[in-house]
C-alpha cells in the first residue's frame, strides 16, 4: 500500500481516487478531501503498514500573504487567471517559522520509521525556496539516501530554486544473510574477498 503523507489536493496524482493509495492531510478546507485528517506526526496506522511513503512537506513558512499560504486563496488565484484544474496548497500557513517547520519535519519522519515496512522506500520532494535541501535530510537520521531526482522547474511561481525527488529507505537494524553455497563452486573465495564473508551463513 501507498501513503500520500502530505495529499493538499492531490494535485500531484493524476489518478486522483486509486484505491492502492492512502491519502491524508490534516488542512480541513481542501478542495479533494483526503481519506481522512490526520497530522502526519500521529498516525492511527499500524507498524510496517505501507510499502511506499511519498512526502512533500511544505517547503517554507508564512511569509506574507502570497497566493499559496492557503487553499482559499489558492482557489482565487487559479481562478482569476483562468485556470480551472484543481488548485496547488503548499501548506505554507501551518508554520509561523523555521524552527516550527523543521520540528514538524523531525516528527514526521520518524513516524514514518514506524509505519514504513522495513524493505520500504520514502520518496521526499523538496524545494529550497528557503532551506537547502542538505539541511533538510540531516533530520532524516535513521534514512540512507538512495536517488536524488533533480526536477527542477526553469518558472517556478516563488522564483527560481532547486527541486528534487529524494528516494530514501530505513537503515539496516540486522545484517541481510546470503547462503554462501548458492554461488558457483570455486566462486566463495573470490567473494569473500569483496567482503561479502560478513553475510556468510
């Protein structure tokens, strides 16, 4: 199963109602509800419940009242220029500064250690409109980064800054064990060298 941490209006999907994705959000005047409010940091979800966690936190905190501070407001925007499709909400008012939005993005990722199967990857997104993303990831303590997608936009609405696609996966707690015997004969020596002796059975 698949968990939508951060769904705003599902703008992100463009199957926005499968049935294999979970989606919640814990801003209450969505133009998409989520399949229920909740805040990400206290999920009602099981341990090891889901195989893929996406993640796209808001990237800044209020500053001002720009367009995408609130869904209301985004609505108007989109709809002043023309643009009918359903709208952006990047979250920003939900965090009054820096500090705020760091602790929430501390919690949230170690509730997705729980809920996240071991063998399970979380995707972030993140744009450095305000904070560089290797500041972002020294949160992310129990991850080891697996991809870095750099999707950046050459017209963002904020201006121009970096976007990317980081793929992450939980640290190993245990050692993976490979059975020795399954490689050619004469071949284990030759493995053995490359260290591979530390996962012998």
């Amino acid at each position: 199963m698949i968990l939508d941490a951060t769904a705003g209006n599902r703008f992100m999907w463009r199957i926005k109602d499968d049935e294999r994705i979970f989606y919640i959000d814990m801003e209450l005047e969505l133009e998409v509800r989520p399949t229920i409010f909740c805040d990400n940091t206290r999920t009602p979800f099981k341990d090891k419940q889901f195989d893929t966690i996406f993640y796209d936190p808001p990237h800044s905190w209020k500053q001002g009242e720009h367009w995408y501070t609130h869904p209301r407001r985004s609505k108007e925007y989109f709809e002043r220029y023309g643009d009918r499709s359903i709208p952006r909400y990047y979250g920003w008012d939900k965090y009054k500064n820096k500090s705020q939005l760091c602790a929430h993005i501390y919690k949230a990722q170690t509730e997705f250690i729980r809920i996240l199967k071991d063998d399970g990857l979380l995707w972030l997104k993140w744009n450095e409109v305000a904070i560089e993303l290797n500041k972002v990831l020294a949160y992310f303590i129990d991850w080891v980064e697996l991809m870095r997608l750099d999707i950046s936009a050459r017209v963002h609405p904020s201006g121009e800054q970096s976007t990317y696609w980081v793929v992450m996966a939980k640290k190993q707690r245990e050692d993976v064990q490979v059975d020795m015997t399954q490689f050619p004969t004469g071949r284990q020596e030759e493995w053995k060298k490359t260290g591979m002796e530390k996962w012998m059975q």
